[in-house]
C-alpha cells in the first residue's frame, strides 16, 4: 500500500482514531515502565529512537558498521549529530546491546545487535502495528510471524525505508519536537493523552497533572519535567492554570498528524513484507 497525505489526513478523521492513539499510548507506557534502564533508555527521546531503528534498519540491510550508521537519516537529516551517534555505540557496546569483535571500533567494523536489542524493537514495533491493524486488516497477519527474524528485518527495512523517502511525513521542526526531543518527553506525551477528558473535542485538550506524575511516567526528575513545561510556555504550546495543564491546538494537530503517519508508515511496511 501507498501513503499519501491524504490518506493520512483521512486516518485522523476516523472514529476510531482517537481510541486507537490512547491504546497505543497506553500499550509504549506500560511496555516503557516494564523495561530494564538502559532497554528505556534505548528509546528515552526521538533521537536516541531514531538511531535504534537505523541500527535494525542497517542490520536488516547486512551492512551494520560505525560508517553506515553516521551516513542514515537520523545524522543525515539533522535529528541527532554524529557525536551523539557515537556516544549512544560506546554505552550500547558497553551494556551488551551491541556486539563488537575486541580492539578499537573502526568505521568499517561490522556490528550485531544482542537478542536483548532485538526483543526491545520488537516489542515496540509490534505496538505500533496492533494500532495499525485496528485501520488495516491486512496488517493483521504481521502480528503472528514478528518473531520470525527475516520477518521481522523485512517489515524494519521497509518501515525504515518509508521514513527515509517520506520525510515529509516526520519533520523535525514542528511542535511536537517539544517533547520528542527530549529525555522520556514522549512518555510525557502519552501520559497526558491517558489524562485526557473523555468529553474533548481534540486529542490533547486540558487535564490535571503534577510535576510528580509526569516524572513517574518519564521516569525523569521533576526538575526534567518543570523545564518542559517552562519550555512549552515560553512557545505558546502549552498553559498551566493551577494544577489543569492546557494544550494548544496546534500542538494537539500535530500529535494527530504523527500518530496517523507512523500508524499509515507501519501498516505499508508490514502489508509490504507480507507480499
């Protein structure tokens, strides 16, 4: 299947959508909170998320090495930087992530991931298609064959791939990078979705919320969370009034147009696969 804007555009429209983004909000937090540190810390922001999927991206592709990694998208395209590429390798080789032959780490240096990495994507790319397959029955079948390994390297690479051509779906300026671009932001995120009034005419309208519960839920200070916060003021995107957080529309725009491009990027990706 293709993606068009439209076609994302239409996916917000659809009745189902709103319950589909809280299951799935729902579904990253409890899988986040379930992890082991460095498993969260994997995925803890967009950037460090986006260097993960390069990497089973790359190793779909047979070509895992130092120098492939800083020539993908997420260095490519100005999400992270090459420095940050290269302290996320020290600490994942460090930890057991990534497996690396001894001595000094070449740009040639062919790299695998551990089964513990791979269980980790696994599990959140399974997420995001169960949210696909509420939209796209033809995704369903993915679900039973993720934890056959060529399998799952096919739907990573095609998604992996759709992110790279598709760019315009996943820009980096816009305000959701609020959140995505910082440390548990996005866990921030979808703990304010679950807060959410069932009554709302948006996604992200207002709720009741402390510093204390966003930080249990990013598994981040309270100090982390206030400067969030300070940060979302000071951009017009967001307004506290006591202890009842406001969201702007545009930020709730925003999230909507990200949670149905990765849905629509997940469901082509596995249809793709199962061809």
């Amino acid at each position: 299947m293709d993606i068009t804007v439209q076609e994302v555009a239409a996916l917000r429209a659809r009745p189902r959508f709103r319950t589909a983004v809280e299951t799935y909000a729902a579904a990253n937090l409890d899988g986040y909170r379930a992890r082991p540190l460095i498993e969260r810390w994997m995925v803890s922001d967009m950037g460090r998320s986006s260097i993960s999927g390069a990497i089973s991206v790359l190793e779909g592709q047979g070509r895992l090495t130092p120098a492939a990694l800083m020539a993908s998208r997420p260095v490519t395209g100005g999400e992270v930087s090459r420095g940050r590429v290269r302290a996320y390798l020290q600490r994942a080789i460090a930890n057991d992530l990534i497996l690396a032959p001894p001595g000094p780490l070449a740009p040639d240096t062919v790299l695998t991931t551990s089964p513990r990495f791979r269980a980790t994507m696994k599990l959140i790319l399974r997420v995001t298609l169960e949210a696909a397959a509420s939209f796209w029955p033809a995704v369903a079948p993915a679900l039973d064959r993720m934890e056959e390994e060529a399998f799952y390297q096919r739907v990573s690479r095609g998604l992996g791939k759709i992110v790279v051509e598709r760019a315009d779906l996943f820009p980096i300026e816009r305000p959701l990078w609020l959140f995505h671009g910082r440390d548990g932001g996005g866990r921030m995120l979808e703990d304010l979705i679950s807060r959410q009034r069932p009554d709302r005419q948006r996604l992200l309208d207002d709720c009741e919320v402390t510093h204390s519960a966003l930080a249990r839920a990013s598994h981040c200070s309270r100090a982390h969370v206030i400067q969030l916060l300070i940060d979302g003021e000071a951009q017009g995107l967001l307004r506290r009034e006591g202890r009842k957080l406001i969201v702007a529309p545009e930020l709730s725009e925003d999230a909507e147009r990200f949670y149905a491009a990765i849905f629509a990027a997940a469901a082509a990706a596995a249809v793709a696969a199962l061809a």
